[in-house]
C-alpha cells in the first residue's frame, strides 16, 4: 500500500472558496441559510412528511390548473381551425 502524503506546510486555512456559481455542487448561500433554519426547527418525521406533502399538493394544483388550460386551449383552436 502507498503512503499517503503529509504537507507541512498545510495548516487548513481555506484560500479560495470552491463554491462557483456554475458548477456542478454550487450551493448559494441563500440556500444554505434556509437549510440551517429548517433543521434548527426540529420538526419530527411526521412534521417534515406533512410539510412536504403541503408543498407536494400545491405545486401539483398548479401543474393541473397550467396543464388543463394548454390542453384547452388546444383544442380550442384546432376545433376552430377544423
């Protein structure tokens, strides 16, 4: 097996953050804060299941609401052009 390198001259100090908009693992700073916040709410399994079965339900509303209007109209106007 081979050893692995020691730096000397390594002393932990970040030099440059790697953290570039762009990137494959960028995560924005905004987003950090709110995921801080959300876990120092300490919800429970089931508090974070019915969080996100809320959000779930509302984004699934607009999806439906944004779907039915673009079939209806749709058939709107290829009944119209028929």
């Amino acid at each position: 097996m081979a050893k692995k390198k020691v730096y000397d001259d390594d002393d932990g100090r970040t030099i440059v953050d790697m953290n570039v908009e762009g990137m494959k693992n960028y995560t924005s700073p905004d987003r950090k804060k709110a995921r801080d916040e959300i876990r120092q709410l300490n919800l429970t399994k089931k508090e974070r299941r019915a969080l996100f079965w809320g959000a779930y339900k509302v984004v699934a509303q607009v999806v439906l609401i944004t779907s039915v209007a673009i079939v209806g109209a749709f058939l709107l106007i290829w009944l119209w052009l028929r």
